[in-house]
C-alpha cells in the first residue's frame, strides 16, 4: 500500500511546497484523516486533493503534478525513494 498523503506532503512538507513553487498553485489536503491532530478542516468529506490556483494554467499544472504521483505508481515509487534518501542525507549532517 502507498500513503499518498505522506508522498503528496513529504518530508517536513517539501513535496507538497515544491509543487505548489513550480505550479503557482496551492494544493491542499482535505478531508477526513488529513491531518494529523485529528482536527480536519472537512471532517464529513472524504480524504482528496484541493488545487486552487489563480489562472486555468497553473490550477492544471498543480493538477498534473498530484495525479502524476497518485495515478502512476512507478512516479510513486520514484519519489518515495527520492524522499527516503533526502531523511537520509539530514540525518547524517547531525552527528
């Protein structure tokens, strides 16, 4: 199984920034389980994905971006061991 929810966001929230940087848009993660105090801004909604975005073009960029991860496991996979390796490398600067 994949936790989407932890690719989508990643590492101290990395992912989720990146995409927003390179789309223009804001992507946002709502619903039921969507964040970790339990305090979900739409409890009675279903765990998704809100893209919001002021031009067509970059709403369709951030789009692009979540179902690139979410639709094809291999992306998935890709940057799950993209974010494994960047917990990896901060580790090793503390000691």
């Amino acid at each position: 199984d994949i936790n989407f929810l932890g690719l989508l966001i990643g590492p101290r929230g990395s992912t989720q920034k990146q995409m927003q940087q390179d789309s223009g848009a804001k992507i946002l993660i709502r619903g039921r389980g969507s964040s970790r105090d339990g305090n979900d801004e739409d409890p009675h909604e279903p765990l998704h994905v809100l893209v919001v975005a002021d031009s067509e073009d970059s709403m369709q960029r951030g789009a692009r971006m979540v179902e690139d991860i979410v639709l094809n496991p291999e992306n998935a996979r890709r940057l799950k061991q993209r974010q494994l390796q960047e917990l990896g490398g901060g580790r090793g600067d503390r000691d």
